[in-house]
C-alpha cells in the first residue's frame, strides 16, 4: 500500500504542477502577514499581537481550503480558482479550529514543559514527559484533520475523535506519513523545491494517504471477523489486509508511464 501511494502521489503531484505551485505561492503569501506585519506594529502591543494571531490563523484557513480542494485530485479529478474560493467558504470553521489547536500546543512546548523541566524534580519531569508524549500524539493524529474533515466528518469534535481513531488504529503508518512530510518540507529549503510540493504536496500525500486507509474499513465491513465464542478464547490474530485485491480498481485508475510520457505527455 505505501508504494502504491508514493506513486500515485508522485503521479498527480506531476499532473498538478502547476495548481500545486500557485497553492503554494498563495500560502507563502499568506504566512508573509505573521511574519513581517506584526514587526512593523511593535510600538503598539496589542495591534503587534492581533496582527500575528490574524496572521496565524489566516494562514490554517488557507490550508483548509487548500485540503478541500486538493480532495479532487486524490480523486482523479481537477479544481479551479472559483472551486478553491469557494472551499474557503467552507473550510474557515476548520482552519480557525486547528489553529487554535496549534496555537495551544505551541504554548505548552514553549510555556509549559520550559516550567516543569525548571522544577528540577522527578515530579516535574514526569509532568514534562506526559505533555511532550501527549503532544507527539496530538501531532500524529491531527496531521490528518484536513483530510478528514474534507472526507468525512464536517463537525469539528467528531472530527477530532476520528482522528485519534486512525491513529490508534494505523500507528505505523501514522508515523511514516509524519516522516514523510517531514522530508518534504526538509527539502523545502533548496530552492528548486520552494515551491513544489511545498504545504500543498504535503496535504495532497495526506488526503491521498486516508483515502487508501479507508478502503481498509470498507473491505473489513464487507468482510468481518465471526465474532463466537471460541474465536475471543482463542485470540484469533487480526485479520491480513489484502491490500493487492483491494487496490485492484486504484493500480488501474493510476495506471504506470514511461519516462517520455512524464517529459512529453502528448506523445503517448
């Protein structure tokens, strides 16, 4: 399932060159306010303080909508700039609540755990440990709350908890996913990546990542365990997720090209 993934994200990250390019242009765009703006404004705290969380959290309101409208293709299909502006109707609840939520985390690591790690105690330490353990899950799990709030659930509590759910239940592949982003935003930093795949390929590989994760549950709905008596006292394993069968119609749909196709499509 991970090949598969690296590949049809590599395939449509290519198809997409340039829509995911102008995404990202607008977000570096957007992360400038935060950056420059509440600088020019130190003289006066509060506007220095509005401008920066105004700033802020634009900029999430921005990737939620950058989620929404990047769903259509992870779904083999396209959007254009009247769909993202109309996704930005739709995404500000979502964007605002992820904000907040980053907003929050990023006070404990800054706040929080510089105090209990001053305590000098086992006590505090203790303290310091849980937080930093709770958040390392937060980040795990919230990673796909764009996606699954442009899937799934619309209500934002509901939303959450399905988040945490995939990752109790998909922990490995939470992690690869995280790592994953980690390595793109790392090359990021040359220039010839400046721009793609940028936060808007990062969100592509999420959504297209728990796009595939749900066929799993489809196939175990269409497949469950017997749930007898014997099966609990024997401690039956898990079931094996098929993923060749059920990715079957997703290898078709993807399809497999040449290096000439990439370079000149037209030609093929």
């Amino acid at each position: 399932m991970i090949g598969f993934l690296l590949k049809k994200n590599f395939f449509d990250t290519w198809d997409n060159f340039f829509k995911i390019a102008i995404i990202n242009m607008g977000f570096l765009a957007s992360a400038a306010f935060p950056v420059f703006v509440p600088g020019l404004l130190v003289s006066v705290p509060a506007l220095d303080l509005l401008a920066l969380l105004v700033g802020f959290l634009w900029c999430f309101v921005y990737l939620s909508a950058a989620a929404l409208s990047l769903r259509r293709v992870s779904d083999y299909g396209n959007f254009g700039f009247a769909d993202f502006l109309e996704n930005l109707k739709a995404a500000w609840p979502a964007g605002l609540v992820l904000g907040a939520i980053v907003f929050a985390l990023y006070m404990l690591s800054t706040i929080a755990i510089p105090f209990y790690l001053g305590m000098k105690s086992a006590i505090g330490l203790l303290f310091a440990a849980f937080i930093f353990w709770t958040m390392v899950m937060a980040v795990l799990a919230l990673q796909f709350f764009f996606a699954l709030r442009a899937r799934l659930e619309s209500r934002m509590i509901k939303a959450i908890k399905k988040c945490f759910l995939v990752f109790f239940d998909n922990p490995a592949f939470c992690v690869f996913s995280l790592f994953h982003n980690l390595f793109l935003l790392a090359i990021c930093m040359f220039p010839v990546f400046l721009f793609v795949p940028g936060p808007a390929g990062m969100l592509l590989f999420l959504d297209e990542g728990l796009r595939l994760r749900l066929l799993k549950y489809d196939w175990l709905e269409s497949n469950p365990v017997p749930e007898n008596r014997k099966a609990v006292i024997r401690k039956v394993p898990p079931q094996k997720i098929p993923w060749d069968a059920i990715l079957i119609d997703e290898r078709e749909k993807t399809g497999s090209r040449s290096l000439k196709n990439f370079i000149f499509p037209w030609k093929d």
